[in-house]
C-alpha cells in the first residue's frame, strides 16, 4: 500500500497513523530509546512497542513528522513502514508516551500461530472494500469496539457486543461460527486490529476473510471512494476524538444523544473529573447539561 498523505498547503502540522508487524529484537530496550528520541524531536503521541513490531499515532509540525517518517526507516525493521498522514491545526496529543506491552493489540488469543506475518486476509483497497460491500452475500464485520461502531461505521456491518479486544475470540466463536464458508470483510481504524483478527479467523476455520487495507482513515482518504457507505464519524484515539470519513451528500448521522437520543455525532468527555465518561451529545445538551454525563456528575462537580 502506497503511503497516504492528506496534507494541504495551510497545514503547519501532521498527525501519523502507523503500525508494523515484524519480529523486534530486544523491543524493551528499543522502547526506551525510542522514547528519548521522540522526546527530543518534540512530537507529541501514543506509540506501542512489542515483541511483534509497533503501533503509533502521533502529532508534530510538518518538519517534526517529516524526520520522524525519514528516521524510523532508517532502521532496517521498518523500511517499507506505511503512514497515514493527516492535517492537522496543532498538536492532538498533550504527551509523549511509548510502551512496552505484550501484544500491539490486547486479543489474548493464546495460539502462538496467530502471525499476521504468516497468515491474515486477502487486502481490500478503497475501492475493492466498497465494491464488496454491496455484494449480498458479504458478512461485514466491525473489528473495532462497540463505543466506536456506536458513532460511525459501514452500512449493514456487525456490531460487536464488546468493551475490549480480548473479547473478539469468543464473541466470534458463539456468534460467527456457522457462517464459516461465507465471505467475511473486516474492519477497523487504522488497519492493525483487522489484520491480526482476520488472521485468527482463518485459523478458526473462516475460508473467504478479507481486510480493508488501511482502514477506515486511508478509505476517508480515497479521492475516488470519498468515503461512500460509511455512515457516521470515525472515532480516533487523540484529542480531536473523531474525524469525517464519508465525503459525499450520502453521509448520514448514526449516532445518538446520551442524554435526548436525537442524532448526533460529537463524543466528548464529561466535565466531572473523577468521571469524565465520553458520551455523545447533540449541540442542545451539551449546553443544557454543560458538559456532564448526569445530573448527578454537575451535582458532584458543584459541590465541591
């Protein structure tokens, strides 16, 4: 996949979207120093560093993104890394943070064969995913968790009964089992969680499995897709929260208030700071309720 840049001439800065799976030699050491070296260039983010590769989002001025793209394929491990690049007005994270986990996305699948590397879905690009997507006989599955299909995503997709990644395997197997001869498309943000989920949907047996090849942002991207099909905001792990994907008159609003249930689709947290729920609001309520999830939290809030 070639690498995705939306930038403009108005843009003094990027945000990066980024992950690899590949083998990291010795990755906790190699976590620290790339946290001084981040640091030291001043962008601001949230990257992953596991045994199995890496996994970031980060913000910067153009110069800042520019050498950090130059520089992480510098090193032999990540020479064909692929970025989303996006516009950006400023800075959509506060800090810098790069870890060490165990796995780039927490599944717990506990087969030590679920290598994307090895074995995960054929590739959609843009216009093949929103080809198939209007196949009858597709199954379209959201790889992404239910507070986020919640403010956006594909028509007729699935929406996932779970809080958390690790829930997929046995979400998948109570619910998905039977139609393991069907054609499966999955999805998700940025592309890494599709990967190593469509991955274990092979090894539970699924013939037909597909992934949207970089996710929903590189689909947002496609000047010739601009989005079709997909309903709703993106949610995005930043300070924006979420981003437009659908670029066209077709765009329809599928999220819901939390407080009035009319449509809307802003997510912002609440204004209690021992609660700070993200829930999404129309205009009307959070000025009514300024701010607060509850009547409850404005309460709390007031008096202290």
């Amino acid at each position: 996949m070639k690498q995705v840049n939306k930038l403009n001439a108005q843009s003094d800065y990027a945000v990066l979207l980024f992950y690899k799976f590949i083998d990291v030699p010795d990755a906790e050491t190699f976590t620290q120093e790339h946290l001084a070296y981040c640091k030291e260039l001043g962008i601001k983010g949230r990257i992953l560093i596991a045994d199995e590769g890496i996994n970031g989002t980060c913000s910067g001025t153009i110069e800042q993104t520019e050498k950090y793209m130059h520089d992480l394929r510098q090193n032999p491990l990540f020479a064909d890394i692929v970025f989303k690049i996006d516009a950006s007005e400023g800075h959509t994270f506060s800090k810098m943070f790069v870890r060490y986990k165990k796995e780039l996305v927490t599944f717990r699948f506990n087969e030590e064969d679920i290598n994307p590397n090895v074995q995960s879905g054929k590739r959609l690009a843009p216009k093949q995913f929103y080809e198939y997507l209007q196949r009858d006989d597709v199954i379209v599955l959201d790889g992404r968790n239910g507070y986020e299909y919640d403010l956006g995503h594909f028509r007729n997709a699935i929406r996932p009964d779970v809080e958390t990644s690790k829930e997929f395997p046995e979400w998948i197997r109570e619910h998905l089992s039977q139609n393991k001869n069907k054609p499966i498309l999955t999805y998700c943000t940025g592309g890494i969680r599709c990967e190593k989920l469509s991955s274990f949907l092979m090894k539970e047996g699924f013939e037909d499995v597909y992934q949207l090849d970089g996710g929903i942002v590189t689909y947002g991207q496609d000047e010739e897709v601009k989005g079709r099909l997909f309903d709703g905001k993106c949610y995005v792990f930043d300070e924006r929260i979420s981003i437009p994907i659908n670029h066209t008159e077709e765009a329809n609003v599928v999220g819901k208030c939390h407080h009035c249930a009319k449509p809307a689709d802003t997510y912002i947290n609440c204004a209690n700071d021992l609660c700070h729920l993200q829930h999404i609001v129309c205009e009307e309520c959070a000025n009514e309720h300024d701010h607060y999830c509850s009547d409850e939290c404005s309460t709390f809030s007031q008096a202290i």
